[in-house]
C-alpha cells in the first residue's frame, strides 16, 4: 500500500471500538482520529444517498474525532468538492457538525478559548472561497461573529472588490458587520441587480441604516436622476435597471416606511412623485372620466398640491393638456387657481363663470337615469350609530337563511401605505340598507356599542345559513380588521360567503368581447358587472368622496346603499339565467367558500364551469378575421410585463415599452410596425384616437396575466398551434435560435465555470465532474412530441469566443442557468440558445404545461377548435 492511502498504517490503530460498518455489510472500516479517512468512509454513504445511515454514520464519527472543529478544516482543505457548484458533502458534514454542536451529541470549545481562536483564523480564510451554502455552518460552528473583526471586514471588502457583492453582503449580514461598513457602497451594487431582499435583511435591526438606505433610494427619485450614471460604476455586473424605475423605487420606498414605522418626510422626493401621481389620477377622474364630483375633486387636490409651487405648476400643465376648455375652467374656479397663469381660451371661460356665477356642474349632474337606481324608498335607509340602532335591527340583520350584502366605504389615502381606515360599513337585505357608522360604533368610548357591533358582525360572519355576498370580500374583511382590532380575525370567522369579483373574472375569461365593444371607455369593476348582469352601470360620483365627513351628504348615503344593493339584484339575476352568463346551473352551491372550503389564493371555486364554450363564436359579419399567431404583432405598456411573456410563449411578436417611456411611443410604434396596442394605463383614449378602431384594446387588470393572454386572443381571434408555443423568445421577443447538441453545450458550461482552465486534461475534468455528481437521481426524459423550432446548429465560426461563450455579434450565452442535473438527464439530445439574449432552453414539461393553460384557444388540442392528438411535454426554458 502506498504511503500516501488515507487507509493505511498513517491513520495508526484504531482505540477499541473505534470503527465504522462498512455501509455495503462488509468488514468495519478503521477511523481512528484521522479525519481524511472519516471523509472517505462517508463518501460511500453519500454517493448512494442513504441518508440516514449517513447521518448515523457522521455522529458516530464526530464522537471519535479528537476535535472535531479542526477534522472539518483538514476536510476543506484536503478536498476541492464544496468549492463547486450544486451540493457536496463537505457542506453537508459541516451542516451536520454544526446540528449535533446545536443539539451537545458531541463538545464545542470554549467561547474565547485560544484554540478556538486559532480554528477562527483559520475558517476566515477558507471562506474566500465558500459557497453560501458553507458560510453560514462556518460562521456558526467556529463562532465567527465573535471572532476579531479586522480580517473579516478585510475578507468582505476583498469579495466586494472582486465583484462578487452578493457574497459580501451575505456575509456582512451574517457576521453582524453592518456598523464598519458602508452601507451605501454594500447596497448600491444589490439594488441595481434587484436583490432588494438581501438589502432588507442587511439593515435589519438598525434603524440608522434604514434611514440612510432609505434616503438613498429617495435621491434616485428625484426629477431628472439617471440611474444610469450610477450602473457606469459596475461594467462588470449584470444589473436589471428597468426594476429601477421612480414609480417601482417609490413603491419599495413607501413600503419599507410603513415596515420600519419612519417619518415619511425622510424621503421628500418619493413623496412628492406620490402627490403626483394621485394629481394625475384624480384630474383624469374629473376631467376625462367625469367620475367625480366638484367638492371632491377640489378637497382633494387642494389637500395634494397645499403650497408646494412644484406641484402647483404640475397641477396649472395637467390642466392645461386637456381640450375641455369650460370644465378647466371650472376647476380653476374651484382651486381659486390666478387668471394670469392659465391658458387664453380657459381664462376667458374662467371670467364668464365669475360673471354668470353658474356652477357648470350641470354637465356632469345630466343623464342620472343612465345609472342603476337604487329600488327601494329612502325611508328604507338606515343609519345605525349607536347601540340602541344595532339592538333595534339586530333581528333584521341575523335572520337565518337569508342573503345579505356587505361593502365598505373609506376615504381615499392615494397610496399613503398601510390599508384605509374604514368609514363605513354598509349591509344590505331585501328592501333595506343598514349603514354603520364604523367610526362611532368602534370606539372604545362609545359605551356598550363597540361590544354589541363585534358581537353582531361576529354572528353574522360565522352564520353557515346567511348568505354573505361581496365584491372582494376577502379584502373588505381585511381592511375592516385593520380598522376595527377586535375583528382582526373577520376573514376567518367567515362561512357561507359568495364573492361576485370572482364570478366576474370567470364571466369576463370566459365570455368574448363583442367586436367594436370597447371596455375601457365605460365602466370597470363592480359598475361593470351591474351593467352587464342589470343594464345600467353604477354612478360612482361619490367614490372619492370624503367619508370621514360627518354628517354624510344625501348623495354619499344614496351612494352606498346603491353600492351595497347592487350586489343582491347581481346576484337574483344570475341566479336566474347562469347560462346567459357562462355560470353553472345552482350558482349558490357552487360558490358557497364556507371556511373549510374557501379557494386557494386566486383560485376560481372549482363548480363554475361555462354553459357553452367559448370558443364557439358564430361566424358572421361580426366575427374578427383569424390572423396566425406569428402574424399578429402587438406593442404593450410597462405595466403588462406578464401579458407580454405569456404572448410571446405562444408566438406573438410583442414590444414592451420601457418603464418610464411616454404613452405616444406606443402610438408611434404602432403606426410604423402595424402593431396594435395593449395598455393598463390612464392614456387608453388618446392612443385609440390616435391609431383608429380596432388598433388599441384596454386590458382588464383584475385578470391574471394568463386570463389577459386568452381574453386578447379572443378578441383579435387569433390562431394558435402548437408549433407556434416557444418559437419565440419571451425574454426578449428574438425569433431565431440556435441548436447546440449536448456534449458542445457540456463543454461550454464547464468552460464557464473554470475560465482558467481544467488542471488535467478535458476527459479527467469531465470526469471529476460526473463523480462529484453520482448519485444524483437521473430526471424524467420527455416523451412523445419534442420540442423542434426550425433553426441551424451552432457552429464554431458562429462563436466570437469560447470563455465566456459569446456569438459573434456580442451576444453572451447564459450558461449559468443550465443546471448539472440537466447535463446528464438520458434522452435530452440537444439544446436551443436565443440569438438575441443568449437564453438556453431545452426539452422538457414546460410546453405541456403551456399547452394545458391555453387549452382553450390553442388548435390542435382536445377540447379547443379543432380535435387532435395533445402535446406531450416539451421544452422547458432555463
């Protein structure tokens, strides 16, 4: 036996006892004290995964070792196995030592001991090279946050000058080294890659470096600030600017604010960038959708702009933009707004209204026989404030058996963070209204009527035999329990619940649009569903109303019975003709989410099924042409970033604009590509005047990105196949790629991973590869259909260079994203890289799961257009 075998006479006689079985039921194999051999002994174990014996084997071994600590060290440093990628079982022993040291199955040192000391030296160097899997047992076994902090702040400065900040970060995080370190130069390069949770964790527990990060974020905000400037300090790194946007960094902003309870006026920029955009909406509200009335709309702007003269000229340019010249100037009128700094035709309007003295609100007060009319007589209305009101009507509200709806009011925060304040809580039964005055009724000095209020709500939810109905419930419950601490629990208390906004997303995925309907000029949401079950929409004048207000108009009380009746007339006549409406046949027993049976989170209830397909759409003159998916060309805004990839899954050519991009270079793309426009946004009736009927479809937002997939190809009838899934990009929108069979793609994977080079040969390094992997269980082959996009192999001239992988117009291959495991999966013949951003796909269940989500529209499959034999799985993307 060579003098170099960790079996032979070096290990010396194992002490009486000291042995370990031979995992294979052969002779006991001697540890001794050396740990090379424990090491080798466990290989065996591990290469099979038996892992309980594995474990069994490691405690009794950790038991014979004289020191643990430093065998753990002689292992990493005899072994190159954990410096790698994917699992070792370096890592896993030093998981294991740093359980049983947890659990006393065998002794630590002694904290401060000179020992330890010296084992601490030793772990810092060693983790230069740790994964994040290894950092973390290293920092626990050895103690390392206690440990002399000079060559620890040195190692994690060195990680940071290497480019490698995740590490740094981690490990800062981890070693409690936040207060020697620069925060803004730990966090800056992690924002930038939108890593923003490690961020978080990083200045956890230190509210002065919450505030400094927060007014970091804040500076990134201001008008005119290029983020790009800052990315120029790190050419090296991958960053995702584009998550970096003043609207997304404003919404992290508000949400780490209320998180960390900090004043707001820390962070002045995201502030005002808020005003803004609640000015924004509520001139659109007034001046365009004409949805709010004059008091509203001017306590409102008055109580956004107060003396900031940034937004006071804000205000004077949104005004400006608008064509409507009396109604400006009627908002001028309201906002007391200076003649001189008005445009000429809305001043001149202005002098005649202060002549006339008119109020001009005729306009929006005409056509109130266009909106549902709330059917009972007003002395149906009750407004309960006391807890004499809740004794009177108690009876009237707990009858069994009955169906009740429910609703709440507030006023509006305009994004201020956190959930409203409820001001009112309205129920509704047949022929009467109850508004509860939730202010009045929760306080606490308000006598026996916060008891009574709790116990009637508590009843009412917990009844089985009332029928509660809502739209959004769910959320209604959780803003009532925010205002209201004694009902934090109402959403669980509940039973017997129907919630119309889910029956709306099945009525709206299911039911096509009629051509030349145009959905984003009417009404949305609740209005919506009245107008479409009922006839007429809700008048919603008094939604941004100020509810907190007390005593409430006459239109605010009239307003919220309204709100609240709906729901039960909604639901009477869906009740009567679910057919009409693509619902099953008992619309109560299906959508009863009584505790127990309650829908996952954005789950449909599982018994509404459509009474006819979709799908079935007569042809006729008001039939859309069929156009095929690789035809049909569409530009979309920021916010549809989901609806894009699932578009572009299926083959459609979709332009996303860049977050922050203004709304008319959808308009222009549109005009020069002949693509037609999909947007969330405000713009909606701009864009459609300016590319014509038929060229710009406003996208529910309510619906998931894959319901928006189904009800846009529906609506433009759009043809899907199965070839068409995956012949494009979906990062990227590209339509070419590339074919690299397995063992090309094996060697650039490895040649990414070891740019300096194998230190033997090519078969030695792709053999201590496959070794370092045995064991790992195979996945499953595809089968039947494949993946097959028409494309040409991957040739050598196509690549401009080997290390790191790049085609020859610059294009890096994302070779970090194939797995080890998908390497020597049997079966898998070949892969696909994109030509326009370097993304590797390759066969797997991905297609089969696109397929199964898009049954309904895609042709081919069973049940959609035409029958044919289903997809099996395919194409996975990395």
């Amino acid at each position: 036996m060579d003098a170099g075998d960790p079996a032979g006479d070096a290990a010396g006689e194992p002490a009486a006892g000291d042995t370990a079985g031979d995992p294979a039921g052969g002779e006991s194999v001697p540890m001794g004290r050396d740990p090379l051999l424990f090491l080798q002994t466990l290989q065996t174990l591990w290469s099979t995964r038996e892992l309980g014996q594995l474990r069994e084997e490691a405690q009794r071994g950790f038991a014979t070792l004289e020191d643990p600590l430093a065998a753990l060290l002689d292992m990493l440093d005899s072994s190159r196995g954990w410096r790698g990628k994917g699992p070792s079982l370096e890592a896993w022993v030093a998981c294991e030592l740093k359980r049983c040291l947890q659990a006393q199955l065998c002794p630590g040192p002694a904290r401060g001991s000179p020992g330890l000391k010296q084992l601490q030296a030793r772990a810092v160097k060693l983790l230069a090279e740790s994964p994040p899997g290894l950092v973390e047992p290293l920092v626990s076994i050895f103690q390392l946050q206690d440990a002399d902090r000079s060559p620890l702040l040195a190692h994690v400065h060195r990680l940071h000058q290497e480019g490698k900040f995740k590490e740094a970060i981690v490990l800062g995080t981890k070693l409690r080294l936040q207060a020697d370190l620069d925060v803004e130069k730990m966090c800056i390069p992690l924002l930038l890659q939108d890593k923003a949770d490690l961020v978080e964790r990083y200045v956890d527990g230190f509210p002065d470096l919450q505030r400094r990060l927060l007014a970091l974020m804040d500076s990134w905000c201001q008008p005119g600030f290029d983020i790009r400037v800052v990315a120029r300090r790190y050419p090296q790194t991958t960053l995702r600017l584009e998550r970096l946007s003043p609207r997304a960094l404003g919404r992290q902003v508000l949400r780490l604010l209320e998180q960390h309870g900090l004043d707001p006026d820390l962070c002045p920029n995201v502030v005002t960038q808020q005003r803004l955009a609640a000015l924004r909406y509520l001139c659109y509200k007034r001046l365009v959708e004409r949805s709010v009335s004059r008091e509203s709309w001017a306590e409102h702007v008055q109580g956004l702009v107060g003396q900031d003269q940034w937004l006071q000229e804000q205000l004077l340019q949104l005004l400006a933009s608008h064509d409507d010249a009396a109604l400006v100037a009627q908002c001028a009128l309201d906002l007391l707004l200076p003649e001189e700094r008005l445009p000429a035709s809305v001043a001149a309007e202005l002098r005649q209204l202060r002549i006339q003295e008119r109020t001009a609100e005729a306009p929006l007060e005409d056509g109130k026989d266009d909106y549902y009319q709330l059917p009972i007589p007003r002395e149906h209305l009750h407004f309960l404030a006391s807890w004499e009101d809740l004794a009177r009507h108690q009876e009237e509200l707990l009858q069994p058996g009955q169906v009740v709806s429910m609703d709440l009011e507030w006023r509006p925060s305009f994004g201020a963070g956190g959930r409203p304040r409820a001001s009112l809580m309205q129920v509704a039964v047949e022929g009467r209204v109850f508004l509860l005055d939730l202010p009045r009724l929760s306080s606490a000095a308000g006598g026996q009527a916060p008891q009574a209020f709790f116990r009637l709500v508590s009843r009412l939810l917990a009844d089985p035999s009332i029928t509660k109905l809502g739209y959004g419930l769910a959320g209604d419950l959780r803003s009532l329990g925010a205002s209201c601490p004694a009902l934090a629990q109402a959403e669980k208390q509940l039973r017997g619940s129907v919630d119309l906004l889910q029956v709306h997303r099945q009525m709206r995925a299911a039911d096509r649009p009629a051509p030349g309907v145009d959905g984003a000029a009417g009404p949305r949401g609740l209005s919506l569903l009245v107008q479409q079950v009922l006839g007429k929409p809700l008048d919603k004048m008094q939604q941004l109303s100020n509810w907190d207000r007390r005593p409430l108009c006459e239109g605010q009380l009239v307003y919220a019975a309204a709100d609240a009746y709906c729901l039960l007339e909604v639901y009477w006549a869906l009740c009567r003709e679910p057919a009409r409406f693509h619902l099953s046949g008992d619309l109560a027993r299906s959508l009863r989410l009584g505790r127990g049976e309650r829908a996952g989170p954005g789950e449909l209830p599982p018994l509404q099924k459509a009474s006819t397909s979709p799908q079935q759409v007569p042809a006729g003159e008001d039939a859309a042409p069929e156009v095929p998916a690789r035809a049909f060309r569409v530009v979309c805004d920021s916010m549809l970033q989901g609806l894009a990839r699932r578009l572009r899954c299926l083959g459609i050519d979709v332009l996303v604009l860049a977050t922050g991009e203004d709304h008319r270079r959808a308009a222009e793309v549109a005009r020069q590509e002949g693509r037609v426009i999909l947007t969330s946004g405000l713009p909606y009736h701009k864009l459609r005047a300016q590319v014509g009927a038929g060229r710009c479809l406003s996208v529910d937002c309510s619906l998931k990105a894959r319901q928006q997939a189904t009800a846009v190809i529906r609506h433009f009838n759009v043809r899907v196949t199965h070839s068409d899934i995956f012949s494009r990009c979906q990062a990227c929108n590209c339509h070419q790629y590339l074919k690299v069979s397995k063992d090309v793609m094996k060697q650039l994977v490895w040649l990414s991973s070891h740019p300096e080079g194998p230190s033997g040969t090519g078969d030695e390094a792709a053999q201590t590869e496959d070794e370092r992997e045995t064991g790992s269980a195979p996945e499953e082959a595809p089968g039947g259909c494949t993946y097959e996009p028409s494309c040409r192999w991957l040739e050598e001239e196509d690549l401009q260079s080997r290390v790191p992988a790049t085609l020859g117009d610059g294009t890096r291959l994302q070779l970090s994203g194939v797995p080890a495991g998908v390497l020597r999966r049997p079966g898998l013949r070949h892969f696909y890289c994109c030509t326009g951003c370097g993304k590797v796909f390759w066969e797997g269940s991905h297609l089969g799961r696109v397929a199964e989500n898009f049954r309904e529209v895609l042709e081919g499959v069973p049940g959609s257009r035409e029958p044919s034999r289903a997809p099996s799985p395919a194409s996975s993307p990395s």
